[in-house]
C-alpha cells in the first residue's frame, strides 16, 4: 500500500472503533438516568472475532484473508416486543481484515446488523444473523476495479458455548457479499465463505 492506502485505512478505522465507543458510552450513561426495565435498547455484549475469510477471483486468483473485528451488541427484545428466552440483537461490528492473497493489503470498514439467538440447552445457544456496511479495500480486482470504498452484506448462522456466567465462546460461519453498488465499473461483485470464531463478554 502506498502512503495515500495507509491514510485512508487508518481514517475509517478510527471512525468505525469511535462511534461504536460513543455508542457503549452514551448506553452506559443510560444505566444512570433510566431504570433497568424502562430501557429498549440495553448493551450487552462485547466480542472479539478473527478466523479465515476465502473465495475465488477471476484470472484463477483466490482471495485469502484473515479478519479481526469487534462486535457490540445491543438487546432490543424490549423495543421490538420480544419476550421469553430468546434474543434479538443489534450489532455494531468495525473491523480490520488483513488480505493475504492474490496480493498483501487490508479490508476495513463497519458492519451493521442483527442476531437472533435461541437456547438449545443451559450452556448452547443456535444464532442466525445478518449485517452490511462500507469497507475500504485495498487491492485492485479484475471484478471491483481499482482498490477504494465498497459495500459488504452478509448472512450466517454459529453456535455460542457459555463458559462461565458472563464469558462465551463463538463459532460460525458467514457468507459476504461485496459491491459497490453500481457506483462505478466494473461491479461484477466478490463472493467469500467466513469462517469466525471469538470470545464474547456478556453485561
């Protein structure tokens, strides 16, 4: 990457890790100015994610990349009319992915979207979730042109393990998307299969 690659990633990093911390903040103030069962919109969940993200390119290139991210999820069981044991939740998820392959460079960006969850047993709960956002990437593609800004949407289902009262253990699968959305040419779009696995710290 040269000097001008470098800026602009460091740029949309900064703004994808401050507004989810302006959002923890802004939650956390909450706890203080409204009791517990009038608030819609609770935070409940920080987890760090990496793994291996793969796919096919054109000119027989295949596309490596190890990605790592944070995801704060919010509970909004309360402001969607949600009841029982199951969870919905809204997730802010900025990453930082470091592309391997046809060629070194970085994926950044923020993903935005939701999960729901539902008990199987006491310890293991089965998610399904979908998410999009803007991601910077810095490589050239045959099917997205030269590098710049792009969109990602993704879908996935995994497994969360509990493994004490407020610490558990993920693993999924996700398949993503990107385009940028018909902005320019060419947009022939890039399919990846991801494969997550992280830790989560429940509040």
């Amino acid at each position: 990457m040269n000097r001008a690659d470098k800026f602009v990633a460091a740029a949309m990093l900064a703004l994808c890790v401050l507004f989810p911390l302006h959002a923890i903040a802004d939650s956390a103030a909450g706890v203080h100015e409204a009791d517990e069962k009038q608030r819609k919109v609770r935070f409940d969940e920080l987890t760090f994610l990496s793994g291996y993200v793969w796919g096919d390119l054109k000119r027989n290139d295949n596309l490596e990349i190890i990605p790592f991210s944070v995801r704060i999820g919010f509970d909004i069981n309360k402001l969607m009319g949600i009841q029982g044991r199951n969870t919905l939740q809204l997730g802010i998820e900025p990453f930082v992915n470091t592309i391997l392959n046809p060629e070194e460079g970085i994926e950044t960006g923020l993903n935005v979207g939701l999960r729901y969850i539902t008990p199987l047993t006491d310890s293991v709960s089965f998610f399904g979730e979908v998410s999009s956002g803007p991601a910077y990437f810095s490589i050239d593609t045959v099917e997205q042109g030269d590098y710049g800004f792009n969109f990602i949407s993704q879908f996935g289902a995994g497994l969360q393990f509990k493994m004490t009262q407020n610490i558990v253990f993920n693993a999924g699968y996700r398949f993503r998307h990107m385009s940028n959305a018909g902005l320019s040419s060419p947009n022939s779009g890039i399919n990846t299969n991801m494969f997550l696995t992280g830790v989560s710290f429940s509040y």
